[in-house]
C-alpha cells in the first residue's frame, strides 16, 4: 500500500491515461507534458487508487517514457522538492546504484570537486530489496561517504555548512522528495524498478542555478535524455554510467556530453585508461581507506576521475 499524505484529496481517475500507455507496445500512445504532469500531481497528493497507481507505473514500464512525459512528471514534482538556497551555483550529483563489480568512485569525485569550492551536493537511497539476487554485494555512496567520516546533512543549513568546510553535502531522497521515496520504494512491492527511479536521478533539490550530473545506461535512454534537456533548456553534463552512477569509468576512455540551457555544445573528456591502474577492492572499507589514501595524496587518482573534476569545475565556473 502506497502512504497517502493527503487522505483528503479528491480521487483521480487514472483509467483513460492507462488506456493510453497501457495497450502494449505498439498499441500504447505516449501522454502530454501536461497530461503527465497532472498525472504525477495526482500521486503525490495520494488522488490514485493503489490499484491504478500499479497499473501506471507497470504501462510506463512496458511502454518506455518519452521525454515529454518525463518533463511533465518533473514539473508535477517542483512543488513536492526541497529546495536549498545557495548564494552561488551547486553541482547535483544523485548516487542511487551504488558498485557492484567496481569500487565506488562517487565519494572520490565528489570530495576532489568539494576541495576545489564547489558546493556539491548529493542525494539519494537505496531502492534494492534487501536479501534479493546480489543486491547485498552493493557497495552504496552513502556507506563509504560514512566510512569517510561524512555522514548524511540534517537540514538545508547543514549542507550548507558542508560547503563552507569544502566537504559534499549528502540528503537522502526521503528529505528531498518524500513522496518521490514512497514511489521507489514500491519496487519491494511490484518487484521491478519504475519511472520515479529515472526521476530521482534528475533532481535538482536547489533554489538557484545548477548543474546536474546525469548518466544513462544503454544508448536509447541516453538519446531520450537528450531530447528533455533540450525541452527543458537544461544545464548538464551526461555520460555512459558506471555500475548506474554519473562517475567515469576508472579503465577505460569515456566521453561526457556538455549541455548549455538545453543546447548540447561539445563532448569531453578523453581519458586515457591506466593499464597499471590497481584499484581496491569493492568493500565499504577498503573503498573507504583508497578513497583516503588519494585525497591525502598517497595515491593518485585515476586520470579518468581526475579529467572529469577538471570539467566539471569548468562547467561550474562559468556558471558563476
């Protein structure tokens, strides 16, 4: 059953948009921007049955959402998000994934970007059923951000004091979109991941200018990000995901897209792989203690991870 934070709220039929995205996918028809934007207002206002809700979210599933639809569900979410003040602009970076194979490079890049002045902030959760497949064998952002002695902000006042101490400033998904965290966390109840898992990644839980670091999985969902940045005049930077996470790859050459108010102008980054490269294992401590070791300047960082620190404060200073 899906939390309603506003029992009272009037009850939204969700039947005739489910005859449209629900018809398979060569009968199914994609909704508007302002249908989907009041479709998702309707959720988290608590409006659609539990019935409906699984049926929406298993149609989008099956059908694939197009841009449109996804810029509709974020503008249905603006209201539902946190926003953090900030006197100069912020770098996004949502961490959902976590490693599997490889350590987890997130916390690195995100404390090399924090030393460097920018204020960077994280957010997420964790959305594996716990027991389920491999799902244990994840090593998440926030355990090894923990391990580092960095443990997630209570407030928007506590990010911001993180910034001023140049360490990343973490906010879980509960904080920053409560009702977007009721929605992934239907996973452990439909048993597959939904749209509101493409959504978190696309937050920006920032009062002010921003750039996002975003990243797509196979190249149809990255050519569909392209299209919503382009709609909605978005500031990113975009590349092939890691293990799900918008951190370069730390063995082989990677490009990153750079998106300026919605227009794509140059691509980025052509990191050369270290073959001699030895990372550590893909435990919360060792990932922790290899982390250390680089910023302390024991150990170098991988030249990939430091040409992507390079552009993303590029990008940040012209946003200033």
């Amino acid at each position: 059953m899906v939390d309603r934070p506003h029992a009272e709220a009037t009850a939204f039929h969700a039947a005739p948009l489910i005859r449209e995205i629900g018809r398979g996918a060569h009968g199914s028809r994609a909704l508007t921007r302002e249908q989907s934007a009041a479709l998702m207002g309707a959720i988290l206002d608590g409006a659609v049955s539990d019935l409906e809700l699984g049926g929406v979210l298993i149609a989008l599933r099956m059908k694939g959402e197009t841009a449109a639809e996804i810029a509709g569900f974020l503008d249905a979410l603006e209201p539902h998000t946190l926003r953090i003040a900030s006197g100069i602009p912020v770098v996004v970076l949502p961490t959902y994934n976590g490693a599997r194979k490889l350590p987890n490079l997130v916390p690195l890049l995100a404390c090399l970007l924090a030393r460097r002045g920018v204020p960077l902030l994280l957010h997420g959760q964790s959305s594996e059923p716990v027991g389920v497949g491999k799902s244990h064998a994840r090593v998440s952002t926030l355990s090894v951000l923990a391990a580092l002695g960095i443990p997630p902000c209570t407030d928007a006042a506590d990010a911001a004091a993180r910034w001023a101490q140049r360490e990343p400033a973490y906010l879980p998904l509960a904080d920053v979109a409560p009702g977007l965290a009721r929605l992934i966390g239907l996973r452990r109840v439909l048993g597959v991941r939904n749209v509101s898992h493409t959504l978190a990644k696309l937050l920006r839980p920032v009062a002010g200018p921003s750039l996002l670091l975003a990243s797509y999985t196979h190249p149809a969902f990255g050519a569909m990000l392209a299209e919503l940045f382009a709609q909605t005049a978005a500031t990113a930077l975009l590349l092939r995901a890691t293990e799900g996470e918008a951190v370069v790859h730390a063995e082989r050459p990677q490009a990153m897209e750079i998106w300026r108010a919605g227009a794509r102008v140059a691509a980025a980054l052509q990191a050369t792989p270290q073959t001699e490269l030895v990372l550590p294992a893909n435990t919360i401590r060792d990932a922790a203690e290899w982390t250390r070791d680089v910023l302390d300047g024991m150990e170098p960082p991988p030249v990939g991870i430091a040409a992507q620190v390079e552009t993303v404060v590029a990008e940040w200073e012209r946003l200033r």
